[in-house]
C-alpha cells in the first residue's frame, strides 16, 4: 500500500491523466451504474476524495479505460489519510478491484525513479556587490555580477559517479577598474568569469579500498592556503586507518591567473605531492602536505641587449627559476559546542617572500535548513607573494603578495538562501608598494 501511495503522484504526473470524478452521469463505459466500483467512487467523490478536472468540470461523456480508473484509484489511494473509516474500506476495496493496473503503474514509477536517481543536480544562484578600493580609488569592479554554479553528479555503478561543473559569470554594472594610481585597467564591462559551457569534468569511486578522483576539477590542499585551483589530475586517497588517510596526487593546474603565483611557468608544469590527514582526536584534526613541482618543458626569458655600436644583438636566456619544492601543514580545533580554530603555514623553497599563513575563528555554523541559523568569523591571513603555489583567492578578495583581516557573517534568510557579508582590511603589494586596500562584499545565495 506504501509504495503505491508514493506511486500515485508520480503516474498522474509522468502520464499526464487528469484525475476524473464519478457524478450522477457514469462515464465508466467499463464500470455500469450496477457495479460496486460506481457507488464507491461515487461516494469518494462525495466526501473529497476523488477530485474532478482542473476546471471544476465533470466530462461525464468521456470513456476511460482501466489503467486510467487506476490512476484515479492511485490518486485516491494518496489521501487515504484524510478518509474516514468508511472511505478507506472503500479505497482497499478499489485497491483489489484495480491491483493489476496499480502493478503496472508502480513499474513505471520505479523505472522514473532509477532514473532521476542515477542523476543528481546542485547549486547555486548569486548575487554579488563588492566596494573594493585601493588608496581611495576603486580597484575591482568586476565583482558586482550575478553568477550561477551547477553541478551534476550522475551514477555510473555501485562504486563509480561520474561529474561535472558549469559556471556562468553576468555582471549588472560596467564599473571601470583602476589601479591605486587610478590608471584604468578595464573599460569594456564584458561579462567575465564563465559562460555556461562545462568547464569541469571528472569521475570519483574506489578500487578495492583505495578512493580514486580523476579529471579536471576544483583541487585544494591545506585549507586552498597552499594550492586552491582548477586543475587536471588524479588522485588515490588510502585509508591507513579510521583515523588516518594518505593521498598521493598529480596535478596540471588548467585555470588561469596563476602567473603571479610561486610557479614561472604554471601552464607547463606538474605538481605531485603527498597529503596526511589525521584525526588526532574528537576535537583535533591534523592535515600534512608536501610535494613538488616536475617541470614538463623548458621555459626561459630570452633578452637583447645592443652593443655601442648598434650592429650587434646579444641575446642572454635565463632559465626557470620557478618554485620546486613545497609543504604545509593544517590543524583545526573544536572549542566546546560553538567556536573551532584553524591555523594554516605554508612555505616553499623559493629564496624569498617564501611562506603564508591564515589564522580563522568561526563561531557556530549557519543551517540552510534552518532560517535564522548564522555563523560569524574572523581570519587572518599573510599570503607572501612566493608563499604557496596558488591559494584560492576567493573571487580577488584574498589576492598574493597581501595580509590581513576579514570578518564576516553567514545567515540563512529562508530555506536555501543564504546571505554573506564581509569586511576586509589589507596591505596589498607587501613586497613593492604597500598600498592599502578595503574591501566590503555582500551576496545573496540561492541553493538548489
């Protein structure tokens, strides 16, 4: 009977057949005025049960067939709850009376349902506003958008799914970006940031007990402190233990704005690294990561200088001298119910400006499910500019080469929607100019 019950909403949706009413006119050429079936559903009719057309109209010249009076049954059989004992009996009755055409009908549910399983959709629309200036003059107008991100993630077997990404970036202003000396860097207002296609594709599942990810998608280490971006690759997660799991991984980063980072020469070369992460304790989680940079081709920078006499070209090549090795470790902390507490250090071999940190605090966690949930935070962060190998930069709110504060809070507004604001005090440019930077944001998210 359950599984009927949930079967009925299902089949009047996906055959599309309008629910029909018995009236003083027996539109049943199948069910005669004679048979216990029309007084039944006449008496269901009655009492609210069975419900006419949308239009409040009967139809009664229309003929239906079995499956179709089934439909009606598994209709009625939806809002048994609400029946009295005498229509329950009834709709029992009608229930036996009809059962093979309710099989059928349950098939078809199941086979609607096999189907919108094996394929799951997230995400989330938003809407941005950032102030954001630098020594007075604004520096990024390009984070007043509306932006949507949706995820796929569809069954392939019992052991594997398989992914995909897509963002879309729309700005609603055409602000000018400048730089601190108010020197326009951008005068186009051309949307950014995406344009709907798949950027991302990648399968996740296991090999025996060993957790495989492979593809392109959104990799990070060390709280994204050490490395925070797109990336093709793989990577093998072993549980150790219940406590403890090893990874190992090779990364390609794929997306761009990394050429301020730690790496020469991010679009040809391969990262590979190990990732501890331990659990030391209930409250205490403990994340070691180290590895190194495998350069796949040669990268130089070839200059001409010209001698006194203007005939002669000397052209000196000075090879890549980007970042080769690098490590970071991640501990977090529960204190009591409400508050948890996450340091970050990262360091690379480069000979200066050669590591990062972040100190965060959050207090309480906001619940979509819960309008009026919120959380509230506080972080510090140093990124140096050879600091890490690219740390996510939170959409140019956490450039390198910067420290600072940021404080924000996170508030659910309803169900799925969720309202974020933050303020952000910086240093920006730490190893030139120190120019200061304040930036406000505030978004609205709708998650589905």
């Amino acid at each position: 009977m359950k599984k009927k019950l949930i079967a009925s909403l299902a089949a009047a949706m996906v055959l599309g057949v309008a629910g029909t009413s018995f009236a003083a006119v027996n539109p049943f050429s199948d069910v005669p005025a004679k048979h216990w079936a029309y007084g039944a559903v006449a008496q269901l009719q009655n009492d609210g049960i069975i419900e006419g057309y949308g239009d409040g109209t009967f139809r009664g010249d229309k003929t239906i067939s079995r499956y179709e009076m089934a439909i009606i049954v598994a209709k009625a059989m939806s809002k048994v709850d609400k029946a009295n004992a005498a229509d329950k009996a009834l709709i029992e009755k009608l229930s036996t009376e009809y059962n093979a055409e309710l099989v059928k009908i349950d098939a078809k549910y199941d086979t609607l349902a096999k189907r919108v399983d094996n394929v799951l959709l997230t995400g989330f629309v938003r809407a941005k506003y950032d102030s954001d200036t630098s020594n007075g003059r604004n520096i990024s107008g390009g984070n007043k958008h509306f932006y949507m991100d949706l995820e796929g993630q569809m069954k392939v077997s019992d052991t594997w799914d398989a992914h995909f990404q897509a963002e879309t970036n729309k700005q609603y202003t055409n602000s000018t970006w400048q730089n601190s000396a108010g020197t326009d860097l951008d005068t186009t207002g051309v949307d950014s940031g995406g344009d709907g296609t798949i950027q991302r594709i990648w399968a996740t599942g296991t090999v025996g007990k060993v957790g495989v990810t492979v593809g392109q998608k959104w990799w990070g280490y060390a709280s994204c402190v050490l490395f925070g971006h797109a990336a093709d690759g793989i990577q093998l997660d072993v549980p150790v233990s219940s406590d403890v799991t090893v990874s190992a991984f090779n990364l390609r980063p794929s997306q761009g704005g990394l050429t301020s980072s730690a790496l020469a020469n991010p679009s040809n070369t391969s990262l590979y690294g190990i990732s501890i992460n331990a659990a030391l304790s209930k409250t205490i989680n403990l994340n070691v990561v180290g590895g190194g940079n495998k350069k796949t081709g040669d990268y130089s920078v070839i200059t001409t200088t010209a001698k006194a006499d203007g005939n002669t070209i000397v052209t000196k090549t000075t090879p890549d001298t980007g970042v080769t090795s690098w490590g970071g470790i991640d501990l977090s902390t529960k204190l009591g119910n409400d508050f948890k507490l996450t340091g970050t250090y990262t360091k690379t071999n480069a000979d200066s400006f050669n590591n990062s940190q972040e100190v965060r605090l959050d207090y309480k966690a906001v619940d979509l499910n819960k309008p009026g949930s919120y959380d509230i935070y506080a972080r510090y962060v140093k990124f140096q500019k050879y600091g890490d190998i690219s740390h996510d930069d939170e959409w140019s709110s956490l450039p390198g080469d910067m420290k600072g504060w940021v404080v924000g809070v996170d508030y659910a507004l309803g169900k799925n929607v969720e309202w974020t604001t933050l303020y952000s005090d910086q240093t920006i440019n730490l190893s030139t100019t120190n120019d200061k930077r304040k930036l406000i944001r505030t978004e609205v998210d709708f998650h589905f």
